[in-house]
C-alpha cells in the first residue's frame, strides 16, 4: 500500500473537511478513516444549492486546507460500473445552461460563467493511485453534478457526448466545490458507484455495495492524506 504524508509543515497536521450529502455516506466515510482528528465532517444535503450553501457555511468556521467531497454516485457505462470507485479529475455541473432547439449551451459558451472547476490534480491522482495498490477498482475521469439525477438513456447519451470521458454522476460536487474555489480551498471528489446512469432500475441498484466501497476507499485515504 501507498503510504503518503501531506502536511502543512514541519509538526503541523492538515485540517480536512469531509462534505456528503447525506448522513449514510458520512458514516461509511468515517468507519473507513477511524479516529483520525485531522479530518471533520458535514452534511451538505441533497443537491447543487444545499450543497453550495452548507459548503460555504461550513468553510466559513475554519481555515482547511483541503476539502473530501464524498458519497455514492451513478457511473456512466463504459467508464465506471456498480461497485467501483471514481475520483474526480474536474468537477462539471454539466445541465447547467440553456436548452435550444439546436441543442445545449453550457454557461461557458454562453459567456455567464464556467461550469468547471478544477480539483486538486496531484493529491486526485495520487489517492487514485494508492486505492489501485490497494486492491480496490478506481479510476479517475470528470464527475458531473446534475440538478435532476439522469431516467433515461436519452439524456445518459448527451451528458456522456457533452462531457467526453464523463465516469460519475451526483448532484452536489459542484457546489461544495464552488464554495472552496471561492475560498482557496483545494478539493478533491471520490464516488462509490451505486447504479448505472440511465433508465432508472431499482432493483439493480447496489447502495450496500457502495457504500462498502466508499468505507474501503476512506481506510486508505487515511493513509494518503
């Protein structure tokens, strides 16, 4: 396993905080971390603007050096099945815009803003890393946050053709992160996946296995962070 030691210097331990939806997640997350005091946690809520709301909230208490948003997520075919992990390259609110009648336009084209925002690219990759070396399936690709989770393969079809590459789904990343982005607060985004993106079968959904997932990956970013 990966051992990787990130501190603000010499004796002095990072403040992270550690952002889920809901309280299911946060509860896989700290099984997997232990009693770690680095590391405190909040529930963001359901969605985009509870997200960006409890963010800011919460990163206006204290100073952190790096936020962990995590939970469960849909995984796009072809790039992230149920029951794998996915740690977020970029994080995209990829249905925010205008729809047309010749299709959508992001933000970013209509010149209002940028639905991207950067994550923290070297501690992304190197937390991707060690959940291979540790045996766990996890890859890293751009995961899209949504103010309507995806029903059909319609939709599933445009999200992948508008974000090429697109591995997860969620409906939060993109307000935690904004809310850090407008702190200076580095973030990085890991997903369990739960379900396929599209036609929504129920039955099919594996939210156990997710979230056992999501624990295994949380013991070893203990380890990395």
């Amino acid at each position: 396993m990966i051992i990787l030691q990130f501190t603000k210097g010499i004796g002095i331990a990072m403040r992270i905080l550690v952002m889920t939806a809901v309280a299911p997640e946060r509860d896989a997350v700290q099984r997997g971390l232990g009693h770690d005091s680095r590391f405190e946690f909040a529930l963001a809520g359901v969605g985009l603007a509870a997200a960006a709301v409890n963010g800011a909230i919460e990163l206006a208490k204290a100073e952190y050096d790096l936020v962990v948003i995590a939970g469960i997520a849909g995984g796009f075919a072809g790039q992230a099945e149920i029951g794998t992990l996915v740690v977020a390259s970029e994080i995209i609110a990829a249905d925010l815009g205008v729809e047309l009648l010749d299709g959508f336009s992001s933000l970013d084209e209509l010149g209002f803003g940028s639905t991207r925002i950067s994550v923290d690219a070297q501690r992304a990759e190197r937390v991707a890393a060690a959940l291979q070396t540790a045996g766990l399936h996890a890859r890293t690709g751009p995961v899209l946050t949504v103010a309507t989770a995806t029903g059909t393969a319609a939709t599933a079809a445009a999200l992948a053709a508008r974000v090429p590459g697109a591995a997860a789904e969620a409906m939060e990343g993109f307000g935690i992160a904004a809310a850090a982005q407008k702190l200076g607060v580095p973030v990085i985004e890991i997903r369990a996946i739960s379900n396929a993106i599209g036609p929504r079968d129920r039955d099919a959904w594996r939210i156990g296995d997710a979230l056992k997932a999501l624990e295994a990956a949380s013991s070893v970013l203990a380890e990395v962070l």
